[in-house]
C-alpha cells in the first residue's frame, strides 16, 4: 500500500509546491539532447518585458505544447543519439511550444499591424533571450485602449523562486556557471541526485539567454560528478540586472 501511493504523494506534493509559488507548467528549452526546462512564469516574465511597446498592453500569457506537439508530431529520436536525462516531475517533452496572449491595442493604428508587432517581439524574445521554439502565436485583442489610458504592459510579478546557497563540488560547479544568479530549490534540494541522473535549479541573469546558461551548467556539473550522470537543468527565475 505504501510503495504503491508513493509516487502519487510525490507527485501531488510537487504539484502543490508548484502552483503555489504560481511557476506554471515546465516548458522545455532547446533540443531532447539539451535536457534543461524553465518555468512558464519566469519565460512568461521575459516575454513581458519584450512586448513593452507604445501603444499595447499584455494580458493573460500562456504558454503550452504547439498543436503539432500535442497530435504527436515531432520527430522520432534516433538512436544513436545519447539518452537525454529524465525531465522533472510534471515537465513538458521537448517539442514545439505555442504561445496565447491577450492584449488591448490603442484605437490609432490598425489592430492587424498591431499584432503584427507584437508577434514579432515575443518570437524574437522567445529565441533570443531563453531558446524557446515557438512554432505558434495566438493573439487576442480584448479590447480598445482609452485616450489617456498608459500604454504599458500589465504588470504581474511571479514570486521569487527560493534561493539556495551552493554546498558541495557539484552544487558550486553549477553555481559558478556563467549566467548564474543563484541556485534555487522549488523541487525540493538545489541539488537532486537520482540513481541515473542529477537534476539542478537555478536562476539565470536577465542578460543571458536562459538556454545558454543551462548548458554551461550542465557541462560543468557533468565535469563535476564522479560517476559522470546525465544531468538536467530547471530555470526557475530569470533575474532582470
């Protein structure tokens, strides 16, 4: 009995811990072979920022599975290539992603080129700034912004993944990575070893493209562990400088 609801516990535990800090679904960065994720609120926060422009305001962002990624379209592993390290618990496969926004537009220029814009940014932010593949964008216009209305993005600040001070060779080596802010610890351990693979939280500097960090981390957290596991890498936060 309690062998079998374990991993039920752990799961609805994670889960919890989850929606409470309000991270959002776990969205892969990258390639299958790069094995690293963010959070949806600290990409979701990068993308904000990036569509602050005259004259829009974002609402609601989403981010999710592109249609082709839900129909189980993407394309088969080969299998020469290495086995990619285990996601964490709940994570999105790696796969195309799609992102909905809503926003208001002022009534002075045309909502399709007002769209058009905005689309822009968010696909340029999503590549260059974390490495997201974004294959879909879905905007909404909710409504009409008023004369004296603030052109501005709606503000909505995610709370601050927990910080977690580095101990021991392979927590330091992550630490130490360039782009590293801190480590964080919302799965629990900044530092979680398994059988077949080490797992590490961490948040990125704003200046860096998240993707990039997560790989410099697991390269020195490979080159830290003696028994040379595969390791995954969670952005937790993206930290503006």
């Amino acid at each position: 009995m309690t062998t079998a609801r374990g991993p039920r516990r752990v799961d609805g535990w994670t889960a919890g811990v989850r929606q409470q800090l309000g991270l959002g679904r776990l969205l892969p960065l990258g390639g299958p072979a790069d094995g690293t994720w963010i959070a949806e609120s600290a990409a979701a926060s990068v993308l904000r920022a990036a569509a602050a422009r005259p004259g829009t305001a974002l609402g609601k962002v989403r981010i999710g599975p592109a249609a082709e990624a839900a129909a189980g379209g993407g394309a088969p592993q080969d299998p020469a290539d290495p086995v990619p390290p285990p996601a964490p618990p709940s994570a999105l496969p790696p796969g195309p992603l799609r992102i909905e926004a809503e926003f208001s537009a002022a009534p002075d220029r045309p909502l399709p080129d007002a769209a058009t814009a905005l689309r822009a940014a968010l696909l340029t932010a999503a590549a260059a700034r974390l490495g997201l593949e974004i294959a879909e964008v879905d905007l909404t216009v909710t409504a009409l912004l008023e004369d004296g209305t603030p052109d501005q993005v709606t503000a909505t600040t995610a709370p601050a993944a927990p910080r977690a001070e580095p101990d021991g060779p392979v927590a330091r080596a992550a630490a130490g990575a360039p782009g590293v802010v801190s480590l964080t610890r919302v799965l629990g351990s900044p530092v979680h070893t398994a059988r077949d693979h080490v797992r590490v939280e961490v948040a990125t500097a704003g200046d860096h493209r998240a993707l990039d960090v997560a790989r410099s981390v697991r390269t020195a957290v490979a080159a830290a562990t003696e028994e040379r596991l595969p390791v995954s890498v969670l952005v937790t936060d993206v930290v503006s400088r």
